[in-house]
C-alpha cells in the first residue's frame, strides 16, 4: 500500500519513490497512475480502473501477490485516510495468506494537510476530518459525527464534500455548525490540492456554500479562535505572544 501524496510527485517520500519503482506491478485507480506517468518507468506493469471497482483491485492485488509478484496498491494521499489500506488488509486477512504475504502500508501526504499548508496553519489546535461521502457511511451516522465534532469546538475538515449526485449534504453541514459557531468562522476552500488547477479560497460560515465546490474540493472549517489576518488562515496553539 503506497501512499502517493496529493498528487505531485515532488510530495512523494523517498520510501514510496524507492517502492513504487521497485514494483512488478502497480494497481490504482486510472486517475492516480497518471499522476504517476513521470514516476514509473516505461517498463513497468500497470493496472487501471475506476471508481467503484475498489474490492476488485483488492483481490486482483492480492492474486498477483500471490504468484510473487511486487505489487503497489496506490492510494491518493496515505492509503490509510479514506484510502485503500483497510480493505485490501481485509481481503487479505480473510483470505488465510496474511502468513505468506508481506503487507506493508507507506505513508502519504493526506489531502488535508497538504490542503491546510496552503492556506497557513488552520489545524493547529485539534481538528477533526470527517467525510460527507454516504456511500459506505449512513448520512445519520455523518450528522452524529459533525455535531459532535462541532460542539467540541474542533477545526473540521470536509472531505468528498459535494459531488454531482450529493449536492444538498454540505448545506446540511453547514447549517448545524452554524447552531455552535458564529456566522463569521472563517473557512477555507481549497480545491485540486497539488495538482493541476489548484485553487484556494477564504471564505466564511455564513457564506463559503456560495463557492464552487466539487469533488475534487477539500473544506476547512475554524474553530472559535481561528483567524484570518494577511491572506492567512490561522488557528493559536495558545502561546504567549
């Protein structure tokens, strides 16, 4: 399992670089092997698919691994945020082969702190990551973890936001955040985080819906001390100054 950062390959480290090209074979979802094309040698085996086809690539990891093969399941980001770690562990785990398979899992740069670097430093006191994806996780579930998150006063960040069949959940978000903080709560909106096309906005709590927000977005929402002063978002660790 190789976490492949936010997608520039600068962001790689230098165990996931040594990795991946050691590799016979890499798996990962189509978007994710191109952002490898400069990493990779020509020679290398790759196998692409979509979304959706998560267990797939699992087991087809697992079979290849099975026969001797290196293999790299890539994950954007760590493979243990969000990523691929957990179910291709699990496939394996009930698969019997645990005993005879090196499973290792290589740290990525997760989206939300490549995303927080740009905008300053908003995570600092605390925070909590929370995915509005229902897809494997009831919305009620969702709702539960956002008010908690919200009356703990963490920073909260929004993974998987909006898509174009989940177009009402982050409006939902945001109105029962704004039932335990001020309409002014600065947040920001940072999409295509180290990538191509990469863009940030600050925004605020009353406000940061009417932003284009997709897919490929990640939303930071600060907590009751969180600033911004100069461009820069910031939340105190509580020094003295």
């Amino acid at each position: 399992m190789v976490g492949i950062g936010p997608g520039d390959p600068e962001d790689l480290s230098l165990r996931a670089y040594r990795l991946l090209r050691e590799a016979d074979v890499v798996i990962g979802y189509h978007t994710y092997l191109r952002l490898l094309e400069g990493v990779l040698s020509p020679a290398q085996h790759r196998e692409g698919s979509g979304m959706r086809q998560e267990v797939e690539r699992a087991q087809r990891a697992l079979e290849l691994a099975g026969d001797g093969c290196r293999v790299a399941v890539v994950s954007s980001g760590d493979p243990g945020v969000y990523g691929m770690a957990g179910l291709v562990l699990e496939v394996l785990l009930s698969s019997g082969l645990h005993g005879e398979i090196d499973f290792q899992v290589v740290p990525g740069i997760t989206v939300a702190l490549a995303a927080a670097g740009l905008v300053g430093a908003p995570l600092m006191n605390d925070f909590a990551v929370i995915s509005l994806s229902d897809i494997m996780t009831p919305w009620e579930v969702i709702l539960r973890r956002i008010e908690a998150a919200a009356a703990g006063d963490f920073v909260v960040v929004f993974y998987n936001p909006k898509s174009r069949r989940r177009v009402t959940q982050i409006a939902e978000a945001q109105k029962l955040l704004l039932r335990y903080r001020s309409p002014a709560t600065p947040v920001a909106i940072i999409t295509n985080a180290g990538r191509t096309g990469e863009q940030v906005v600050l925004s605020d709590l009353a406000h940061f819906t009417d932003m284009e927000i997709n897919m490929s977005s990640l939303v930071i929402v600060g907590n009751s001390q969180t600033y911004v002063r100069e461009g820069y978002m910031v939340t105190p660790r509580g020094y003295q100054l």
